[in-house]
C-alpha cells in the first residue's frame, strides 16, 4: 500500500471537512478499498473512517413505515435486524463471507456501486431513498452507471430507507471464487407495481428490467415471463460468462425469484 | 505514526503503528503474537481470522487504528487458563481438523464465533460458516466433524 493518513473523525462535520480535501477518500467497513489499496489501484492521501462516527449506525422503522439502516450498518447486522424485509436480511446475509460481513457496510457498498455487488440490486428495486449529509436521492437517480454514482465528491451515506414490498426475493447466481454476483436478480412487489432490478450483468451496472416488470405488475407469477429475454447487448463478458449467458441468467433467476416470492 | 490501544486477549497494549498498518501486521510484528496468520493477504483465505469486540474479522482488511479500543481476541487466547487445549482446539486434534496447520488459527477463531452466535449448527451451517476460510489440506470434512463435535452434537459427517 502506499502510504496514507488515516482519520477517524468522531463526528459527522468533521468528517465532511475532512473529505474536502480533494486527495481525501471515504472508509467505510475497507472491504473492497482495503484490497484495492493493497493493489495500489488507488492512492489517497487521506482515509477518513466513517465508523467512529456516531448516530449513522443501526437498523429502525421511519414513521412512513419504511425500513432505515445507517450507513455504516455492516452486512451482519442487517442480516439478523432487518427482520421487517426478510428479502433484504436474506441478500444482506449472503454477501461475501461471515468475516467480510462484520466489517462491509451498506453505505460503502452503494458508494461503490461495482457492478457485481448485491446492495444496489436491492436499493433500485426497492426504491430507496439514499440520504446523505447533504440531501436525499432517489435510487432511480443515484446510480449512473459503473463504479458512478451521484454522489459529489466527499458525500457521505448516512442512511438508506427502503420501503417495504408486499412480497420480494432475490436471487444470486454466485460466483463462486470471489462471492460476487455473476448475475443478481431482486424482484419486490408494491401496491402500485413490480420493481426487477439486475446486478452483475450489465456494463451500466445495476438495472431495472422494465419489459419483466410490466409483465409482473399484471401478473405476479412466473409464467408471466414466459417469451420475454432479457438482450444480451452491454452484457458483461468474461471468463466466468459471456454476454448471452448473463442475458439468459437474466430470466431465469427473475423467474425464480418471482416464484419465491409468491 | 499514530499511537494505538487495544486490549489483545484481555491484556491492555498500545503500540505506534503507520495508517496503513493492518491489524494483522500490528498483532504479529508490532505484539510479536505469530498465531494470526497471513496467507492470501487479500481476504480470500481466513487464515488472519480475529475477534474484534466479539465478532470474526479478516485482521488483514482492518486497520491497526480502527480497532484503537476494542476488545481482540486472537488464536494465542483461545487455551485454557491453564495452557491446556480448549474444547474446540482438541476437538480439532482429536479429528485430525488440520494437516499442516497453516489454516487452523482462522478456522478455530470461525468456528469460535460461530459457536458463539449458533451453539448447536447443522452441518450444512458449519460448512456456510466457514465460507470465507480456506484449508487446501484436509478437503474440510475433518474441520467441520471437529466443529460438530466441539458442539456436543455427532460427528458423523457425510463426504460430499
């Protein structure tokens, strides 16, 4: 690793002042900057650590009824808190290892947005809001695209309020080295719709497949996605899958995760 | 350099570490404690596998700094008061959960914390459980039978 100065502000202002610098880069629970880090794929010269921070941890219902976790909630909390969205706690408790679980936070993971990950499936098909220090966005507007968000430099993920579905699941075709998605499908029923949102498949990163949403919001059953394919154009291929088997794995996990759900 | 308190094992320690010092390279260079391994250094394998404030954490993707006051708990605390193997460590020799040792103090403190958090696993959670902590010796069958067994329950395990 190159070397750095590691921060651990106490407070949220202090950490946005930190962040103002522009060599200085957000720490959440390092489990994917650690590595990247050690990779030296990047080279701040300042980590602030979001979690000595208090009051942006931990799991409770807002008044509207919807499900707010802190930022720096790690991935092993949200799995046994999250007990009102059981599809999340599900997608929380299944990211990478027990280890890395402990540590990973969701707000990181968002911040991030790799196109693998499992969060973003979560937050887009939930329509969450992500709030931050600064303001509130709606998932449709956060993310933007590979590793982009928008977020402005130095923004910190406070909070992530997801608004409980009627029904949800979602399904990981897992990768099996490296845990991440190969495709990851999130299915979540509202009263006014089906929101589907794709991970690990596309080069844009995370998306909601209308066409099956459509589909789903006057059907909620699998057979309702019965001739429709996800294209394989912009699909991710690698070594682990090329673009047509991704587009494949599209409708099949859609199909199971509908099938869970009902 | 930055200054850095902890207890490791129950025992109050403090030490100057760098910001990009890992736990892992604070507990065995700066402590001297060799128990905690490094194998991938990428947190892939586990073997680094420490309890920081009661939970599994992969020492080489946590800074020295952000564990400044918490509780650790390594492989070295893991015995008996009296030196002698505690359950789960002789639960280990006993069915032959290590071959060449590398992996055993990452998957001791897993198992550790699983039996923590879930006393009396099926199988099939030991095998879950141990997903990030790799053994290229045994095949793994010996470890969880060694688990299963630590846990009071049978050992008899079905190879895959």
């Amino acid at each position: 690793m190159y070397d750095f100065i590691l921060e651990r502000p106490t407070s949220l202002d202090a950490a946005v002042a930190l962040l103002s610098d522009e060599d200085a880069q957000a720490l959440g629970g390092g489990q994917t900057l650690i590595p990247t880090l050690k990779q030296r794929l990047a080279q701040p010269g300042r980590l602030v650590s979001l979690t000595a921070i208090p009051g942006i941890r931990g799991i409770c219902r807002a008044e509207d009824g919807a499900l707010c976790i802190g930022g720096t909630t790690p991935h092993g909390e949200v799995a046994t808190g999250a007990t009102a969205y059981p599809a999340l706690a599900d997608l929380a408790g299944n990211i990478g290892d027990p280890a890395v679980r402990s540590r990973g936070t969701i707000g990181g993971s968002l911040a991030n947005n790799d196109p693998s990950a499992c969060y973003p499936a979560a937050a887009l098909a939930s329509g969450a809001t992500i709030v931050t220090n600064d303001r509130q966005i709606a998932a449709d507007d956060y993310f933007q695209g590979m590793f982009t968000t928008a977020l402005e430099e130095g923004e910190i993920i406070t909070e992530v309020r997801f608004p409980v579905p009627e029904v949800a699941n979602y399904q990981k075709f897992e990768q099996p080295a490296s845990r991440f998605a190969l495709v990851g499908v999130f299915v979540a029923k509202y009263p006014d719709g089906v929101r589907v949102a794709v991970t690990g498949a596309s080069e844009e990163g995370v998306f909601r497949w209308t066409e099956a949403e459509a589909a789903l919001s006057a059907n909620f059953t699998a057979d309702a996605l019965d001739g429709l394919s996800a294209p394989a154009d912009g699909m991710i291929g690698d070594l682990h899958g090329t673009p047509a088997y991704r587009a494949h794995l599209i409708g099949v996990l859609t199909k199971r995760a509908v099938a869970a759900a009902s | 350099m930055s200054n850095v308190t902890m207890k490791v094992n129950g025992k109050p320690v403090s030490g100057e570490v760098e910001g990009r010092t890992l736990l892992s390279s604070f507990l065995r260079e700066g402590l001297e404690m060799t128990g905690t391994h490094i194998g991938c250094d990428t947190s892939q394998c586990g073997a680094c596998v420490v309890h920081v404030n009661g939970q599994a954490v992969k020492s080489c993707t946590m800074f020295a700094l952000e564990a400044e006051g918490a509780e650790v708990t390594t492989i070295e605390g893991m015995a008996n008061p009296d030196g002698s193997l505690s359950v789960l460590q002789q639960a280990f020799q006993d069915h032959h959960g290590l071959q060449c040792g590398f992996c055993t103090p990452g998957m001791v403190m897993s198992a550790a914390a699983l039996l923590q958090d879930n006393p009396k696993p099926t199988e099939a959670e030991v095998r879950d459980y141990l997903e990030g902590n790799l053994c290229r010796c045994t095949g793994y069958h010996n470890i969880v039978k060694a688990i299963m067994a630590a846990s009071g329950q049978d050992v008899a395990v079905a190879a895959e």
